[in-house]
C-alpha cells in the first residue's frame, strides 16, 4: 500500500495471476532458459530485501525501493510472454488503475486537510495522504524569547517528540537567521531528554540534564502521531512540566500556541538568574 499504492498492487497481481493461469495451469506458454535465469535472478534480488525488512527492526521503505526495479523487470517479461502488453483491454485496465492511483495521490491538494491527519503506518503512508499539509510549528517566538533574555546561542533542552517537535524544527528560526550549532560558536542543538527506545524513563536524569540547560520546554497535551509510537515519547510532557513548574531553578512558564490545524501549547521554562524582559513584552513583539 505505501511502496507501490493500490493501483500498481492491482496491476501487478492480475499479471502475476495470468502468468501463472497461462504457464503454470493451462501450460499455454513454455519459458525458455532466458527467461528462467531472468526470473531467478529477479527473485533472488527481491526476496533477501523483502526479508530482511520485515524481520529487521528498521521498517523504512526506502529501504525497499531497490527491490522495485527487479520487480519490474520480472512483472514486464511475463506481462511480454502471456501477451497482457498488446491486448486493449489490458491497455484500458492499466490506464484505469493508473489514472485512479493518480486521483488518490493529488486528492489532499485539491481538497487540503482542515485538521491534523496521521499519515496512516508507522512506516510509510496511505496513496491518499502522501500530499497532506502537516502541521508545522513556528519557533521563532522561541528565538525571540532568547534573544530577549540575551541568550543567542542558548542550551536548549525538551521533552517528547514529533514533526513539529524535534531538534532541527526547533533550531529552525536560528538556521533561518544564518547560525548553526558548532563547538567554536558554543552553540550545540537542544538536547532531546529521552527517547522511549534508549532507556528506561527515570526522572532523576531527565531532570538533572534540564536543570544544566538555559531554556527548558515540552509540550504538555501533545501526542503526535501514535502510528510511528511518537505517543510514547510524549507520555510524560504533562508531568515535566508540572516538574519544571515546581523547580526553583526556573521561572515560570511562557505559554506559546503553535500549530494550524490544531493548536498546542508549549511551555517554556527559563533558568531563574537570566534577566528576561517580561513574558507580556515578548508576547507583544510576535
């Protein structure tokens, strides 16, 4: 469904389906010791990919796009050997199938998305969501926040994980403005406090590494997309930033609304001795 979508899926099964009815049932159609080594050698080229995906830990498909090409080959010499290429209704059938998958592809760009949509697998997504508008989170507030607290290459540290919430979308508005994290410029990228994946959630080490950073920041009712286990991540934002909230170490929370489709707030938490305008002043410059 997401490597090759419905309709090409279709298409090939009916000429698998051919080519086994003509060579295999109704012996119409003898393979010659060309075609035999040409379907081997694709076989042999498609399987060990195929397997090894599946029974990895790295689902990505991109990892499976060189198995299109033996795939095709193969699914050409027999669509060639059982005469599906020169027939007109194979001709109307693949035409249908195509221009279907095409509809399904350019849908989200005639009839864009009104609210936040998961792109439907973990490890890929539906024909019909692959031209969906994502929601995108503009940090530039965040990049004002600094600089009003005179703090231009901030150590920025956060808790959870999504499309909008992560390392290069927060640094975004920096890159943006023309710096870039280095250990010359003492500029490193916000430190990701855990991963659901790495280790077990222990509090004492998610704190003790906040509390070494000059900005702090989750996003409380965020959730992200649950398909790709990002809910996982974000599983403990509400009870951070009831932490952050309570540590001396900081201020009080900035609130900002990010997102389109459907807003969520982020806290900010500033590390107390950092002399800041006032949150009400930063508010009103954005």
């Amino acid at each position: 469904m997401s490597l090759i979508g419905p309709g090409l899926s279709i298409l090939i099964a009916i000429a698998a389906i051919l080519a086994i009815w003509k060579i295999l049932i109704k012996k119409e159609i003898r393979l010659g010791p060309v075609h035999r080594a040409a379907l081997a050698a694709s076989g042999a080229a498609i399987l060990p990919l195929v397997a090894l995906q599946l029974s990895g830990t790295n689902h990505l498909l991109r990892y499976l796009c060189p198995a299109l090409l033996p795939l095709a080959i193969g699914i050409g010499m027999l669509s060639d050997l059982t005469g599906w290429i020169r027939s007109k209704a194979a001709l109307t059938t693949s035409g249908t199938l195509a221009a279907a998958q095409l509809l399904l592809i350019v849908t989200p760009v005639v009839f864009p998305n009104r609210q936040s949509v998961d792109p439907g697998f973990y490890n890929g997504g539906y024909p019909w969501r692959i031209m969906v508008r994502f929601e995108q989170w503009d940090w530039k507030p965040l990049r004002d926040i600094s600089q009003g607290c005179g703090l231009p290459n901030p150590k920025i540290a956060f808790l959870g994980m999504g499309r909008p919430l992560n390392p290069p979308q927060i640094l975004y508005p920096w890159f943006a403005a023309g710096a870039s994290p280095s250990e010359r410029n003492g500029f490193s990228e916000p430190l990701w406090l855990w991963r659901y994946d790495q280790r077990p959630f222990d509090w004492r080490q998610v704190m003790s590494s906040a509390e070494l950073s000059d900005i702090a920041l989750t996003a409380p009712t965020f959730v992200g997309q649950a398909t790709d286990r990002q809910n996982l991540d974000n599983q403990y934002n509400r009870a951070f930033a009831d932490r952050l909230a309570a540590d001396p170490l900081f201020q009080a929370p900035i609130h900002l609304r990010m997102g389109r489709f459907e807003p969520v707030e982020v806290l900010v938490f500033v590390k107390k001795g950092i002399a800041c305008r006032s949150p009400q002043t930063v508010q009103a410059a954005w």
